[in-house]
C-alpha cells in the first residue's frame, strides 16, 4: 500500500533532510583539523645554518645536527643571560628535546641545512643556572580568521592561516594560547559570525567549552596579483568579543609559494603585538566574560557572618559506600529512597545486589561522612563503621512503658 505525502509536508521533509545532511557536512568534514605542533615551553633557537661533511651522508646529518646544538646552546645561553658559554655533546643530548628540520640538502658524504633547537626548559635552566619560571597571560582562545576572495573562514574548513598558527611555538611567549583543532563541534562553536557577535553571555558559554578566560581573533586578508605570483597578506591582531583591533601589518611575498613563509612571519608578529599589548595594560580579560555570581541580600536581623556563610563555595561531593540489609526487592527500592529523603544526598543507588543478604548502595553525598553519619542517625538508622564505608541497620522500636510487648505476660 503506497501512502502520498501532501506537497508542503513531502517538501517541510525534505528540507529537514538537507538540513540535517549540511549540518552533520559541517561538522564531519575530512578537510579540517589542525592540531598544534607544539605546546610546550620548551626553549627555541631558530635558524641555526650548518656545512658538515662525513664518511656517508647519515654521519654528515649527525654532524649537522651536533654542530647546531652547539651554536644553538651558546646562543640561548646569550640570550638567557648566562655568558654563552658552551656544553659537551653528552650534556647536550640529555636536554635537547628536538631538532627542527626547516631546509636539508643531504648528499653521499654531506649535509647541508637550516634548522632549528628545542631545549628543554627545566634542565636547561638547572644547567644555566636560570629560573624556569615565566608568567603568563589568562588563557586566550585563538580563533584564526582568513578572508580570502571576499569569503571569511575560520574552523569550516582548513586554511593556510590556521596551519601557521598551528606550527607557531608557543613556548617562548607570554600568551597562553588555546589552540582549538578545528575539529568535532568547533566550526559550529568558532564561525566568522561568532567573531562578530559581541554577546558576552554566548561567548562565556563557548570560551568555557576550552577553558579560557577571554578569545583572540587574529585576522589576516590575502590578495593574490595573479595565480602564482605575488601574495599581499593584511594581518589584523584583534581580540576581544568586540572584536577590537590592537594592531594591523602588511606583509609581500613574491610567489605564491612562499605563503606559509609569509604567514609564519606574519603570526610570529601577531604575538609580538599580543604580548606588547599584555605588557601596555591593552590586553586583558573582559570583565563581562567572568561567571555572574549571585548577589547576596542581607535580610533584617542577619549578621556578617550569616552572610558570609551563604558566599561561602558548596562543599564538594563524596561517594560514601553503604552496607544494607535486602531481605526482598521492597528492602532495595526503601533503602534507595530512604537514602534519597536525606538532605545533601545528591544520588543513591545500589552497585551489588544480594537478596536475602547484604547489598551494596553508592551515595553521592555534599558534605563530610561525619555529617553523613549523624544525618543518618537523626533518622533512626543504626550506623557502624568510619569514614566512606558504612554498614547501616534500622534503630530496634522501643515501646512505651504503658505497652506490654507480645508474648510478655502482665505486671
């Protein structure tokens, strides 16, 4: 039997499935997520220039790869203040995290290269006799923005921009960059649009979904000459949920093919301006992005410390586990709900069932197992044991004087 849809509904159910197609397009794309290089604070010696030769060219590439931690060392230890003296290779090895390969030339017998140095900052700093400590900003959300042929683009779909921020360093800096993926919901969460919405409510509800206290918006426009030749890129530091501008660069490239030269260029001068903003006083968290506290209204007759008690933080939740008597499947369902009525008791439910024994009951509870133990008492239950782990029992019915018990003969 073949049923007809009228037109409009046949039409509303269409729709609904284009719509629902887009959005999962949207969200399960192939061609986005970037994920960052690198996040740690390690230390960083770029552009290290290294000529070696060897017997075969894996020993010539140790050699280069030696020699740059040498140069790399004595210039970090300039940099840190420590006199620039150098190490044994040994000593070397054991705090060199990485060695970045920008540009390598290996011949039969030898190597040719351009590279970079990570150290790693604690030992390096033990062994300079250096603090490791840096202070940093609140933790930003970065959300990179391209606008290229007049289309705006941030997490929809994986950019050239987003690659740079993702190779950028963020160790030598002062600005706690997040650096989202691009993945799972962050194109619905991090679009263009949201970056022109200055609405602080829907921005404290995404910045909390990454952990951050305020968002950066660095923007960058391409205008290409023609396909492959020149490239300008107008780079904008911008932050904020006004979306403010801090600084704006320009930047020329001759090819098309060094754009990732000048986009690398152009983030490691974005965060030259993020952290001369955060030194000027510029950069800071907005004040509207904090969590709304509730407002405390003394009542007539309350004292100060009344109401420091009602601004004082919840108690945190403890799993308390109770042992209790389950004759029957009524014994359960009574011991669930009797556990229930206490106050403070966030959940109950029983984690090991033995009808006709002794059953196990997880509690949720906001408070301290002392409290729990007397709240529990206060309602007729007999409590043994300490701490998270207790055995429960209903408190014997005592008589009243006047009632003579079953069985019991008279006067």
């Amino acid at each position: 039997m073949r049923v007809r849809l009228p037109v409009a509904l046949a039409s509303a159910v269409a729709v609904a499935a284009l719509g629902a197609v887009a959005v999962m397009a949207q969200i399960d794309g192939a061609d986005r997520g970037v994920a960052a290089v690198d996040s740690s604070n390690d230390f960083e010696v770029a552009g290290i220039t290294v000529d070696t030769s060897g017997p075969n060219a894996e020993a010539a590439r140790l050699a280069g790869w030696r020699e740059a931690q040498r140069k790399a060392f004595v210039q970090l230890s300039q940099r840190l203040g420590a006199g620039g003296g150098g190490a044994a290779d040994g000593t070397l090895d054991s705090i060199v995290s990485a060695i970045v390969v920008d540009r390598e030339q290996i011949g039969p017998n030898r190597y040719i290269a351009r590279l970079g140095v990570l150290f790693d900052r604690a030992r390096t700093s033990a062994l300079l006799g250096v603090s490791a400590f840096v202070s940093r900003s609140p933790p930003f959300v970065v959300v990179p923005v391209q606008w290229s042929t007049g289309v705006g683009t941030t997490f929809e779909q994986r950019t050239v921009w987003q690659e740079a921020w993702a190779r950028f360093r963020t160790g030598g800096s002062t600005i706690d960059y997040i650096r989202p993926a691009g993945t799972g919901p962050d194109p619905l969460l991090l679009n263009v649009g949201q970056t022109q919405r200055p609405d602080r409510g829907w921005w404290r509800a995404v910045i909390d979904q990454y952990g951050g206290s305020d968002v950066l918006i660095p923007t960058v426009r391409l205008y290409r000459q023609w396909p492959g030749g020149p490239v300008v890129g107008v780079f904008e530091a911008r932050y904020g949920p006004d979306n403010r501008l801090l600084r704006t660069f320009t930047l020329r490239v001759g090819k098309a093919a060094g754009l990732p030269a000048l986009l690398d260029e152009g983030v490691r001068r974005m965060d030259a301006a993020y952290q001369e903003g955060l030194r000027g006083g510029y950069l800071r968290a907005d004040s509207g992005l904090n969590p709304v506290m509730p407002v405390a209204t003394p009542t007539p007759g309350q004292t100060i410390d009344d109401l420091l008690d009602t601004l004082a933080p919840p108690t945190p939740s403890i799993s308390i586990t109770v042992q209790f008597d389950t004759p029957d499947a009524g014994a359960v369902t009574g011991g669930e709900a009797a556990m229930r009525g206490v106050p403070g008791v966030a959940s109950a439910s029983t984690t090991s069932l033995a009808l006709g024994g002794v059953s196990l009951m997880t509690v949720g509870y906001a408070g301290t197992p002392d409290a729990f133990r007397a709240a529990l008492e206060a309602r007729g239950w007999q409590v043994f044991g300490n701490g998270t782990t207790i055995r429960i029992r209903r408190a014997p019915q005592l008589l009243p004087p006047d009632v003579r018990a079953p069985g019991l003969p008279a006067g």
